[in-house]
C-alpha cells in the first residue's frame, strides 16, 4: 500500500491497543477538585483511537511524506523566499548555551546570547545601511506595523498630527495596506507604469502634506528594480514623509546595494526568508526593524547595547519609545540561526547569494517565456511573473496549472499575484536550487502548456495524483472541514 493511500490511525483504531502508557496519576482526588474547577474535569475517556506505538509512527511518517517544503523539493512560491535552510544553523540553535537560558535570568548570565544578538544587530545594520536595528518584532507583518508606528511617533513628536496617509504601490504584498490600516493610518495606492515600476507622475500626484510614509519593497513584488528609487524618495521626502522599505525582497539585492542607501529611512526584514530561518508551518518569523538616526529614539524598547565595560545589557531609559512590541527579546532561536548563516556566508557570500538568485531567476524566465506571456521585458531580480493569459484562452486556467504541477511532484508558485497582471504566476527560484532542477521544473511547466492546447481535460480536472483530487473550492471556502470526520458506515 502507498503512502498516498494509507488509513488514518482513526481507520485503524482497535479496543485496547496502547501506544504509550502513562503513569497513574498521584495527586489526590480531593486536591485535583480543589485547584481544578469541576467544569473543566473530563468526565469520560477522549474519544483517541486506540493503536500501536508502530501504527502511531506509520501514520505520522506518511504524513510527512505527503507534505511539500524545501528540504523534499523544489519550492519556487513567489516572494516569499522559501529557500533551503542549512543545517549548520539548526545545530548551532540548538546548543546548551542558547536553548537553556531563560528570558529572566539575571544580565550577567546570559552574556553570550546577548553579545549573539548585539552582533546580528551591527550585521543588520551594515547590510541595510540603517543607523540602529530592534531584534523585537515576531516576523514580516509584525515588522511592518512596528516600522509604522516607529514612523508615526516620528510625526507625532513634530506636532505633525495632519499625516494620516501611507502611499502603497498597487503591486504591494496585502500586509501593507493591512499594516498601515492597523497602525492607524489610510492606505493610498500609487500606479504601476507600463513597466512594472512605480508611475513618478502618479506617486507627484498622491504625495502631499498628509503623507506620512511611502511602502515599497526593491525589488518590488513583480520581481523588478526600481531605478528610480532615489527620485521615488525625494518626491515622498518633499512632501514631507518617510520611505519604508519591505525586506521580503532582499534576498535579491544584499551585498549589493542597501535599502540605505537608496534614501530609505525604516527597513524591515524577514530572518525566516532571507537569512534562513524555517519559513512556514506557523512560525517561528523574525521581522527586525532598522531606522535611520532621527527615528532612532523612537524604536521599541529595550535595546540591546554595548556598556563602557564592555559587557551587554538592555536599555529600557528612552522615554520616546513606541513601547515594547513582543514578550521578553523577539524569537531568539531564530535570530541564532541568522547570525549562524551570515557569519558563515561573509559579505562575499551574501553578495554572491543575491548574483547567484538573480542569475536562476533570469535563466528559469528566459526558459518559459516561449510558452507563457512575459508582461514585463526586461531582466528580472530574484523573481518573476507570469501570465496564463495565452492558455486562459484554450480553457485553462493558471488555477489548473499549479493544480496540474501537483501531479509531478512540486509546489506550484504563487498564483493570482499581483493583482495587476491576468493570470500572473509568480515563481521564485532562490540561490539554492541547481540548474538541473530548474531545468527539470521548467521541462514540467512547458509540458504543461503543450496540455493546454492538445488534451485540456487533463489540466481542467487535475491534479490526479493526490490524495484529494479537485475540491469544490467555493464550498471549501464557504463550508471548511477542519478537523477528522469518521467515515460513514456503508
């Protein structure tokens, strides 16, 4: 029997088989009652199924095994740089010294996990070109909430009360417009030109004395540079507000150039994209925000510093701070495991990795873009969009072709995003992948659209090799199963 047609364990459940025993309670009846309340006491047994240690252990390996990541695959999701996470990194998060401290022990003990973070700050500062850096904020979303609120407090702090808009590209991740409305600001879409790239007239037209910050990641979202990033920052500082720069697309230009450097004045960043962290399956993320020096007494508190005894500790005495963001200091485990990647990387490396992404990006575009349409003609970064438009018109949609990768084993790539282009298809190769991979993901993409035009059914109704076939997918959003339901009878 396959993996893919394995029961569950609830199929398999028999009276009285027992994975693992556990020891009989010791606490007294009447002491249980006493710190318990009565109604949170389970009167009758969970309805477990009831199987072997052997059938537990077979059940989780086959699910395992039907789970798609970057370890068993290739896993080209657009913008979000799920790329291959070295193992070097786990083992170093995992030493005594990092995974046995605790977040109240006293400064003096824990000086080794506070000199890691202190020097991943002063890396993180170096590769954006910003002027200080909070490890705090929980991942990318989190980052960019802190980012704006660090921006507001800025105006706030000037008596510029009348800044209640923030300019997002119409191309922007939805965490953007979804930040900004959480920081309590307005969100202004900026047009796209015919070149994918922020329309300067457009943005000349949106910037004005209620501005309080333009979003932009650069690369942008359509995988594209932005070469008129400096004048994109002097219309937005003209009129008097701060530039923000979204790391999810860093992995294209670190070592290269910096966000700094091209007139941004807050940065956030992705660790669980860009510096390896695990992405996916609900967390851990780290989102660190950089400031330049005029937005640096307002970042949250405390900081990591160095004292004169050259000892680390945490500053908690800036009165203008935006506060605490997260418990205790940010995801630790994943700041040890950025710190471990760039410190094995060097500047060298991490310049190489971004030429590297760039260059598998540009050679998987040049290979698809006979059978797909190309929207945008010139050299892509790290990622770039397709469009489904051509096969859209044989029936077949951009749907039923991420459904149809599934049958050759791969992730499909981001589909429907951005919004500005039909049919888009949004893939990501990263550094890590090798030529005969990409080769062999695009040889299945080609094939793919030679389905379209000759045997269409085939990608209509995939996938076909999956454990479940095609959903209704209206009535899967409007009527979720989320949990185990026992097979009828028959």
């Amino acid at each position: 029997m396959s993996d893919q047609n394995q029961p569950l364990i609830f199929e398999e459940s028999k009276k009285e088989r027992v994975a693992f025993s556990l020891p009989e309670i010791d606490v007294p009846e009447k002491t249980l009652n006493s710190l318990i309340d009565d109604e949170y006491i389970r009167k009758n047994d969970p309805e477990f199924p009831e199987v072997s240690e052997l059938q537990l252990v077979r059940h989780y390996m086959a699910l395992s095994k039907r789970n798609f990541g970057v370890d068993n695959g290739f896993y080209p999701l657009g913008s979000c740089t799920m790329k291959y996470n070295p193992k070097v990194n786990e083992v170093i998060a995992r030493l005594d010294g990092f995974t046995k401290v605790h977040p109240y022990q006293d400064e003096s003990t824990v000086q080794g996990a506070l000199e890691l973070l202190y020097r991943l700050q002063v890396n993180l500062e170096a590769i954006t070109g910003m002027d200080a850096m909070t490890l705090q904020p929980a991942a990318g979303a989190h980052g960019e909430w802190t980012g704006l609120m660090i921006i507001r407090a800025f105006h706030e702090a000037n008596h510029d009360t009348k800044r209640t808009k923030v300019i997002i590209p119409d191309t922007a991740h939805g965490t953007n417009p979804a930040s900004a409305s959480v920081a309590g600001f307005e969100a202004v879409t900026v047009k796209s030109d015919v070149n994918g790239l922020v329309d300067l007239e457009d943005l000349e037209r949106v910037a004005d004395d209620h501005t309080a910050a333009l979003m932009l990641t650069n690369p942008n979202t359509l995988g594209l540079f932005e070469t008129h990033i400096q004048d994109i920052a002097r219309i937005v500082h003209a009129a008097g507000g701060k530039v923000y720069y979204d790391g999810a697309n860093m992995n294209a230009i670190m070592g290269v150039t910096r966000p700094g450097d091209m007139g941004y004045d807050v940065v956030h960043l992705n660790l669980h994209k860009t510096f390896t962290g695990p992405h996916g399956g609900g967390g851990p993320g780290s989102g660190p925000v950089g400031v330049k020096k005029e937005l640096a007494p307002f970042l949250p508190k405390p900081l990591i510093i160095k004292k004169e005894d050259g000892t680390y500790g945490f500053d908690y005495d800036r009165p203008d701070s935006i506060g605490r963001v997260k418990a205790f200091y940010g995801n630790f485990g994943i700041n040890v495991r950025a710190y471990a990647y760039i410190r094995t990387m060097g500047a060298e490396g991490l310049s190489q990795v971004s030429k590297d992404a760039v260059l598998n990006a540009n050679y998987l575009l040049k290979r698809l873009s006979g059978n797909f349409d190309t929207p945008f003609k010139q050299f892509c970064k790290h990622e770039f969009v397709l469009s489904g438009s051509r096969q859209k018109k044989l029936g077949v949609r951009t749907l039923d072709m991420a459904k149809r990768l599934l049958d050759f084993g791969y992730y499909p790539p981001t589909i429907y995003f951005p919004l500005i282009v039909d049919e888009a298809m949004m893939i990501e190769p990263t550094e890590t992948e090798s030529k005969e991979t990409l080769d062999a993901f695009a040889d299945r993409l080609i094939e793919i659209s030679y389905e379209a035009e000759e045997n269409p059914e085939i990608v209509q109704e995939a996938p076909h090799q999956t454990v479940i076939s095609r959903l209704d997918e209206t009535r899967a959003a409007r009527h979720p199963i989320l949990r185990y339901q026992k097979p009828e009878a028959k």
